[in-house]
C-alpha cells in the first residue's frame, strides 16, 4: 500500500524556519520516501506503507524534540482502488 503524509510543525516563524520545522524536513527528506514537497506552509511526501510510518515516526519526535509545540499531519492511503489493484 502507497500512502501520503502532509504536515505542517508550530509555532510559525515568518522571518525564518524555525528549528523544529527544519528538523521535521530533514527526517522526510532523508528517509526513502517519493514525491517529497517541502514548503513553508505545509510539506507533503509519499512511499510505501512502512516508510512513511517510520518518516512520521521519526519526525514526530524530530520536530517535539525541537520545540515543536504542534504537529498537525494527515495521512491518506493512495494508488489502489476498492479492489486492491494499482490505479493510474
């Protein structure tokens, strides 16, 4: 199974990223994840099933150890229809 994780860390800082902003983003980018969006409002990536849990994992602590004072993220299953086959 394929799935997408989007998340955004607070307090927000305008001026520039803060550090566990910076930390949630470095765990995504390293981990072997697809489709890696990083953004100052909102970061997006995509992999399969153990990836992702693993990435969400580690940036949840990444970002907490940081000062993070809020993690928000969805996760959402992509890439297979009712029937468990692939979609285009």
């Amino acid at each position: 199974m394929r799935l997408r994780v989007e998340f955004t860390t607070e307090p927000f800082d305008l001026e520039e990223a803060p550090a566990h902003a910076v930390a949630a983003r470095e765990v995504i980018q390293k981990a072997q994840l697809d489709a890696v969006d990083v953004g100052p409002f909102g970061n997006t990536a995509e992999g399969e099933t153990d990836a992702v849990l693993g990435a969400v994992s580690a940036l949840l602590r990444g970002a907490l150890e940081a000062g993070a004072t809020r993690v928000s993220l969805q996760v959402n299953v992509i890439g297979e229809d009712m029937t468990g086959e692939d979609t285009p």
